[in-house]
C-alpha cells in the first residue's frame, strides 16, 4: 500500500486534525468513532509512520502527520479550486483561495466582506486559516495559503505587499468602570499583547515607557481577543487596535480612554497588509480579492 492508494482518507484526516478529538471529528463527518480509527490506522501503514499522538490538548499530529496535513490541505484546496473552473469553464475568476489571517479578524471583517464578496464573485470560493504569525508566513511560502493578510508583514524577497489600511492602538476598559481622572487610568493592570508591534517595529510596552507610564501590573496575552475579554469583564485597562475595538465601543460594551500624554488618536501607527507570492502577481483571482479588500477597508 501507499499514499496514493488512500487520498481519499486526507480529508478525514483533516477534519481530525481540525477538531482535535475523534469524537467531534467523528459527529462532523457523521462516521462512527472506531470507523474513523480504523481509517487513520490504515493511513499510517500507507505511509509506514505514526500520523496522530493524543496529548494534553487531544489529539494532534505529528511532525510527519503535519506534513501529510499540509499535503491534504493543499489536494483539497486544488481539488476545490478545479471543480469551481469546471463549473465556470469561461470564468477566469473562478476558483478557490486560501486566505491565512489573524483570529481577531473573524469578528469584524470576514462575515460582512465574504458574504458581500461572495454575493459579487460567486464563483471564487474563500477559505479562511488562522493561526500565528510565523506558521501563516511558513504556509504562504510553502503554497498552503493564497494570500496573508496580517500587520506589519516582515516577507521580502519573494513576497509582494499591498496595504489595506492604517490602524493605531488605544485603551479601552468596561464602561461601568468607575469615572476617573486620565492617568487614575494607569493605576489598573495593563493588559495588551506583547507580540504586537508597529511600523517603526516598537512595541506597545515601549510607547508606554517612553512616555512615562510603568506598569506595575502587567497582564499579557498572545491574542486581542483574550486582551478584550478581560477589559469588557472590567478586569484592566487594555491595549487594542482601533478598529478591533470599534463595534464594541459603538455597541457600549467598551469605552476609549486616554492618557495624557498620549496622543488623542491613539499610538504606534500600523497597517494591515495583503501578503502574496510575487510570482503571482498577476493571479487574476489574487487582484479582484485584494482590491475587494481595499474598498471594503475605504468604505
């Protein structure tokens, strides 16, 4: 036996991979549990190696099981892409991309933009992959992925950058916490993401530093998410991109503070980016989605 005799067990594979337990694998693909470990187990004899290790955090691939995922990631993708250009056989548009992103996007930019975009382009299909920064950067290179968008790209060489928009940090607590003089402000718990950096590739902790602001509780996470949830749970006075946080100011679930010696608008000028291999540049397909991506930003 070998792998080509079995591809059509990847995409189980996948899903396994995804949900991290059997069981949820097993209810998404609507097979029985011991149905789906005899698939896996007849995987890795194809392959001659262990695929799966069950850890702490369920089960996860292995070093080979990770190479096999992104082989079943990019035939899926293939596959999906030549049934969209069968379908439109005169479409030059049709297709399927992969989109490598940021978690925070999924809750202010892809539900409206893929809904209106798919409403215009229905025949290109969009997938969204988050994960951290430098896994998303190894997928673009290696072909997982179609496009990144991320903040502050640091690719060169064979990548090509457009930016999408400007954004600049600011902090943000619950609205029921209690009316105070600004800088009372910085006597809360800091909560911001540490990895985060700007243009000029300083980072949050610095801007504040340097503008005289010691934290002496600091509370760090590697998501905005988890940095938003503790400032709507009123539990610090948190760190987060503009746009990130503007629903929820709007919705009256956060509340923009400021700090004196901090600009009004916020600090640490950043751009969000459309990141693609430049041998395709002219993907056709990769344009029309970064522009869409434009004018969603503009509008």
């Amino acid at each position: 036996m070998n792998l080509a005799d079995h591809l059509d067990k990847l995409k189980y594979f996948q899903v396994i991979a995804e949900s991290r337990t059997m069981g949820e694998a097993a209810a998404r693909l609507n097979i029985s549990q011991p149905s789906l470990t005899k698939l896996v187990q007849t995987l890795e004899a194809a392959v001659g190696t262990q695929l799966l290790i069950r850890g702490r955090h369920g089960v996860l691939p292995t070093e080979s099981g990770k190479e096999v995922l992104a082989y079943a990631h990019s035939v899926l993708s293939q596959l999906n892409d030549l049934e969209q250009k069968l379908k439109h056989p005169s479409d030059k548009i049709a297709g399927h991309l992969r989109i490598g992103a940021y978690a925070s996007l999924g809750e202010y930019l892809w539900p409206n933009f893929i809904l209106a975009f798919s409403k215009k382009w229905p025949q290109l299909r969009l997938s969204i992959y988050s994960a951290e920064n430098r896994s998303q950067a190894q997928s673009l290179a290696s072909g997982q992925i179609d496009i990144l968008i991320d903040a502050e790209p640091r690719l060169v060489g064979e990548f090509i950058s457009w930016n999408l928009y400007e954004d600049r940090f600011n902090f943000f607590v619950n609205p029921l916490q209690p009316e105070m003089v600004a800088d009372e402000f910085a006597d809360l718990p800091l909560v911001y993401s540490p990895n985060a950096f700007d243009s000029d590739n300083k980072r949050i902790i610095q801007h504040l530093e340097e503008h005289g602001y010691n934290f002496s509780q600091r509370i760090e996470f590697d998501s905005f998410m988890a940095v938003k949830a503790f400032a709507m749970n009123g539990s610090g006075l948190a760190v987060l991109p503009n746009r990130l946080a503007e629903a929820d100011v709007k919705s009256g679930r956060l509340k923009m503070v400021k700090l004196k010696a901090l600009p009004a608008k916020g600090f640490g000028s950043h751009h969000f980016a459309a990141t693609i291999l430049e041998a395709r540049k002219d993907d056709i397909r990769l344009r029309t989605l970064v522009q869409a991506l434009k004018d969603w930003f503009k509008s």
